[in-house]
C-alpha cells in the first residue's frame, strides 16, 4: 500500500522503427512519454522535434461522430441505473476491434448519414422559418379582407394600425378629421361597413387598444398622418399577401405539418441505423487511440539516424519492457534512472483490492505527491467511522449492504462504479454497528408502539444499545467532539509522518510534535473552566500546554530573519493568524464534528416522524394496515436516500477540509502510460 516507484527512461532506436516502436510502447501500456526534446536539451541542434499530423485519424472521427450524433438526436440511447450514476466505459474485444477496423463500411454509412442529416437540416430551417412566418401573421389571423385589396386604390392611401379607444373617440369627433380621414374599427370577426357615420360594426373595448383602418385622398395624406399621429395611432406594416391572412396561415401550416412529417421519415430511416450502433463506438475507440500514437511521436526527437523516446514508467513493470524490447528491438538502446529532486514525477498508487475503494476519495481531492505517502489506507478508519453515526440506523445499514452488493454484480467489469459500491458496502457496515449502539432500526419502529410489547428486536435494540442520542443529546455532543480532537491529533500524526518520510526533521518536530504536546495540554485547560478536575491533571495539562507552547513561540517563526519577528510570529502563531495551524483553528475544526451528532439525530427524527405519520393511518378500517405499509415504506425510502447522501457528503467533508487540511497536499499528476484505455473504451485482455 504505497506510492509506486517510478524510474525515468530513454529509448534510442532507428529513425525507421520510430513508429513500431511507439505501437509497442501503445500496446505494453506500461510507459508514460514525456517530452525528449527538453529532456535532451545538451543535444543542441542534433535532435529535432518531429512533425505528427492527425488529419487523417481526425476525418474519420469526424465521420463517426456526425452519425453517432445523428443517432442521439433521434435515437438516443436509454441509460440503465448504473449507467445514470457515471460514465460506463465501452469494453471491447480485441477480435472485435481488428474486425470491426478492417470491415466496417464506414463510408458508405456515413454517406447515408451524410444525406439524412441535411436534409434534417433543411426540413428544421423550414420549420424554424414557417413557425416565424406563423408567429408574424398570427395576430392579423383574424383580419377579414384581403390585404392585396388595400393596395389596389390608385387615389386613395390605406393605412392599418392601432389606437386607444379613447383616441379613437377623440378622433371621430373632431371635425377635421372628418373632412380629410376615413376610419373604421376593424373588429375581429367583424366585416368592414362603410365609413363616414363613426359607426362601427363592434363596441370598442375599454381597455387596450384597438385596430383601425384609416383611409385617405392622396392630396390629403400628409394632414391625415398628422391627424392620425397626433391622436396615437401607430401604423402596423402589413405584409405583402395576396388573400386573406387566415388562407395563407392554413397554407402555412399545411407545408409545416409536411415538414415535420419529413422530420419524423428521417428520425425512422436513422433508427435503422442504430444496428450500427456499437460497431461505431468500437470504431471510434479505435480511431482515438490511433490518434494518440500519431500524436505521440511529437513527444520524441530526432536525429539524422537515431530516434528517442523519454518518459516514466512504474519499478515494476522494467521486466514487461525490457522482454519486449529484447525480442522485437535488439538493436534499441534503453537507460534507466532514478527520478531527481524536483521532477514533476507523475503519481501512481497500487494498493490491495481491500482498500482501493477509499482511493476514489484520494481521486476527488488529488493524487499525493511522489515524495509524500499514499493516506488511502489512514483514512479508512476515520471514513467509515463518521459514515456509521451519521447514517447509523441497523435497517439501512442492511439495506445500503445489500443494494452495493447488488450494484457490485452488476458493475464488476467497471472498475470506477464496481469500486464505488464496494465502499458503499464497507460502509454499510458501520451504519449497522453505530445502529446498534445507539439504538436506531427504522428510527424506533422495534418499539412496543409499532411492533407489541416485548418483541424479539425491542429486547435486542434494548441490550445492545449504549447511547441513544435523543435521549442523552449533551453527552452525544461531548462524544462527537472528543472524535473530532483525536481526528485532529491523528491529522497532526500523519504529518509528522509525511514530513519524516520526506526528511524533513524540523518541520515534524516545529509542526508536528509541537502541536500535539500543546493541543491536550490546552483541552485539559479548557476542560477545567467547566468541570473540576484532579489537581494531578491539571498540572500535566500546564506543562503540555507550556512546554509545546513554548516550542512553537520560539520556532514557528524561524523563517524570518530579525529576532524580534521571529518571537513576535510565533507568540501570534498561537493563534493561527500566521503559520499552518492555531488554537483557532483548532477550535473551529473540532466544532465541526457537531455535525455528526447532527447528522445522526436528523436521520433518527426524520425516521420517527414517518413512523409516527405511519401509526396514524394504521387505525382506519380495512384500508389502514395497507396505509400503514405503504407510508412506512415510502417514508423510509426517502429518509434513507437523504440520509445516506447528506452521511456521505459530510463524511467527505470531514475528510478533505478538517483532516486533509492538516497535512496533505494534492495536486500530482496521474501516470498515463501511452496505452488503448481511457475513460470512454476499455479494451479486453487475456485474462480479464
């Protein structure tokens, strides 16, 4: 359980091998390219950077992506559970990959694609272009003359638009506009009537505004626009339509129900596609990783007759390289060293299957540098531990076991989501043990109230059950912090170790060491402000707090050069305002772990009041023993989903922030090799 060891390699071969040489290294999956050229940089002007094109890998990707595309805008893919919770990974045969590379028609698919996606393309712009059509002419869909009418007087100007009711009224009783203007309220549903009387076919509305038709003698039309704009009216532009607006709105329809009538021809015709589905997927994988041995000879250098390869590889695989190359490369030339101080060595972690579930939280904050230690393994404990008392309930622990047990069958050949579920399960084991001890199956469902005066689970509950927290809220508190401060001098702990390993003596000693002589020194002090204590205690308590205190006042300024600032930062170091820890910080870190017992009473509460809603319903006639079942177990299902999402998250908080937090730093890069694998394809090995 530990870092692997990594060592630095150079490959020198012909120029003419380049390329099978790199197809080997893709093959092997054991070697991770870095870049030659600056690692050679004493060679001057002899090697040279080699050119790589991919256009080729990427005219074909871009082939199958356009169909696959096509088939997920018609046809897309119903993702099961598992497949909903995280990307599932392809896993491909290696004959299936040979054969589906070498007799795939890709061309002539694609050529079928190619049409069906145009003339999607087409039918969506005519569709897109009819519904603003529609959208435009909707509002004068009920407009009852012709529009080409209006265009048809040679002496008389026709104007449409709207107005106020009461600039309309306004209008029909001023004089002027009488002797220059013709009007009429164009009413929908209403025919026209002529005009010259103020009389309208319909009442005017009281409130908007109304449409009116406005007609005028060429002579008179710069006085009647006058008129007109100065009583409000706002001229609509009315669109160049032979007919009535209502024909041309049901021809437009017409042709858009013709289009999506197309739509729905092409969506069919790619559904036939779709047997092609995997074969394509397969092909894509495949044209990726060829594109990433293309790409990796950029990685090399050259020279006139010799090419060569730098990268890293783990201890542990030298042997699988070294027969490799004996067998197809004699004549190579490879060189092995050992990583120097300061590389940036990427980071790769082997640990027993047991523990490389609890990696999957190492992933989310970041891999540990090379020279640190992996903390997969030194967490595991403290993990699972806040997982069971927030969650701790012995039914859903049962429950979580079982459906992780579920999933693990289901996703073995997935190693992100099979890994997953088994630290759901080792989780659930806790949730079951803390259920237990403090007394929590369904919330209080074993009780007499539910389940009849002695019960085989109450009298179980009873025996096992050592604190139950609704009961005894202040001593559960008083637990959920002691957890918190010995997590904290655990945290301490292991970065007196990092450093160790590092050889680094002084930073374990100065902020290590220090830390946890003054930190129980100072909760033996703090404890004596509310309870009395032993003077023996006491006393031990002064002396750590003094003796660790005074060796962090005199060494957490070492850093800086005058005396005085180095006494004066390491008296404030005390507190946390300078250097990586304080008593603040302290504090603030062990009041966090309030939400254990926060987290553990909500998933009990929650629980209680969903078998108290339950027992309410059990006294109704005939329907009550159905309702009782049924709001037990909806209730339940609800809770634990909640509940063991909220156990989770905050467990991981506890993790990354308040235990991370003192002394792990991620951030390392990942080992790569150069191989076929990778978050979408995973190809099928012998074995495997």
């Amino acid at each position: 359980m530990a870092i692997d060891r990594m060592k630095k390699l150079t490959i020198v071969c012909q120029v003419a091998a380049t390329q099978r040489l790199i197809k080997m290294l893709h093959d092997l999956s054991v070697v991770q390219l870095t870049d030659a050229s600056a690692e050679c940089k004493e060679a001057g002007e002899r090697l040279q950077r080699p050119e790589a094109s991919a256009e080729k890998c990427d005219g074909f990707l871009h082939k199958i992506n356009l169909i696959l595309g096509l088939m997920d805008v018609f046809a897309p893919v119903q993702e099961g559970f598992f497949a909903s919770l995280a990307p599932v990974p392809l896993i491909i045969d290696p004959k299936e990959l040979c054969d589906t590379a070498q007799h795939f028609d890709l061309d002539g698919v694609f050529n079928v694609a190619l049409e069906l996606d145009t003339a999607h393309r087409n039918a969506e712009r005519a569709v897109a272009d009819l519904n603003n059509q529609l959208q435009e002419l909707g509002p004068l869909e009920d407009i009852p003359f012709a529009l080409s009418d209006l265009r048809k007087p040679k002496r008389v100007g026709v104007v449409f638009g709207v107005m106020t009711p009461k600039a309309l009224v306004a209008l029909r009783r001023d004089p002027e506009a009488a002797r220059v203007l013709a009007w009429e309220h164009v009413a929908p549903g209403k025919s026209l009537r002529k005009n010259g009387t103020g009389k309208t076919g319909a009442a005017l509305p009281e409130k908007g505004r109304v449409r009116v038709l406005a007609a005028f003698l060429k002579e008179n039309e710069e006085a009647a626009r006058k008129l007109l704009a100065a009583n409000g009216f706002e001229e609509t532009s009315l669109p160049a339509l032979p007919g009535k607006v209502r024909d041309h709105i049901r021809e437009l329809k017409g042709d858009r129900a013709y289009r999506e009538e197309e739509i729905k021809m092409i969506a069919a015709k790619v559904k036939d596609l779709t047997v092609h589905r995997r074969a394509l997927q397969v092909l894509r994988a495949f044209w990726e990783n060829r594109k990433m041995q293309t790409l990796a000879h950029v990685n090399g250098a050259h020279g006139k007759w010799v090419q060569v390869l730098t990268g890293y590889i783990r201890e542990k695989d030298l042997p699988d390289l070294h027969h490799a190359l004996d067998k197809e490369f004699p004549g190579a030339s490879l060189a092995i060293d050992d990583p120097a101080p300061g590389d940036d060595v990427p980071v790769s972690i082997s640990l027993p299957p047991f523990v490389r579930p609890v990696q999957l939280l190492i992933n989310m904050f970041g891999l540990p540098a090379y020279d640190f230690f992996d903390p997969s393994p030194y967490l595991m404990f403290s993990f699972f531990l806040f997982f069971g008392i927030c969650f701790g309930d012995v039914a859903y622990g049962a429950v979580l076991i079982a459906l992780s047990w579920y999933i693990m069958r289901r996703t073995r050949p997935y190693e992100n989501l099979y890994n997953f579920a088994k630290l759901l399960l080792y989780a659930g084991i806790p949730t079951v043990i803390f259920g237990f001890l403090l007394g929590s199956f369904c919330g209080d469902l074993y009780s007499a109230e539910y389940l009849g005066e002695g019960n085989p689970l109450l009298r179980l509950m009873t025996a096992v059950t050592v604190l139950s927290p609704m009961d005894k809220p202040v001593v559960a508190l008083l637990a959920a912090l002691a957890i918190g401060m010995l997590n904290q001098f655990y945290a301490l702990a292991l970065r007196m170790y990092g450093a160790l390993k590092r050889g680094d003596k002084a930073t374990a000693v100065y902020d290590g060491l220090f830390w946890l002589v003054a930190l129980p020194g100072f909760v033996i002090l703090v404890g004596a402000m509310f309870a009395p204590l032993p003077p023996a205690l006491f006393r031990t308590g002064l002396a750590l707090f003094a003796l660790g205190g005074l060796g962090l006042v005199l060494t957490q300024g070492r850093n800086a050069k005058n005396p005085i600032a180095r006494l004066v930062m390491g008296v404030i170091s005390l507190y946390g305002i300078v250097g990586g820890y304080g008593v603040t910080s302290f504090i603030g870190d062990t009041m966090s772990y309030c939400r254990l017992l926060a987290l553990g009473l909500t998933t009990s509460i929650v629980a209680m009041s969903f078998n108290m809603i339950a027992g309410l319903l059990r006294p109704i006639p005939y329907a009550g023993p159905v309702l009782f079942v049924l709001a037990l177990l909806l209730g339940h299902l609800f809770n634990f989903s909640i509940s063991v999402l909220g156990a989770f998250v905050h467990s991981m908080r506890l993790i990354l922030v308040e235990f991370f937090g003192r002394f792990y730093e991620g951030g390392a890069r990942p080992f790569t090799p150069l191989g076929f694998d990778s978050g979408t394809a995973i190809l099928k090995r012998t074995g495997s």
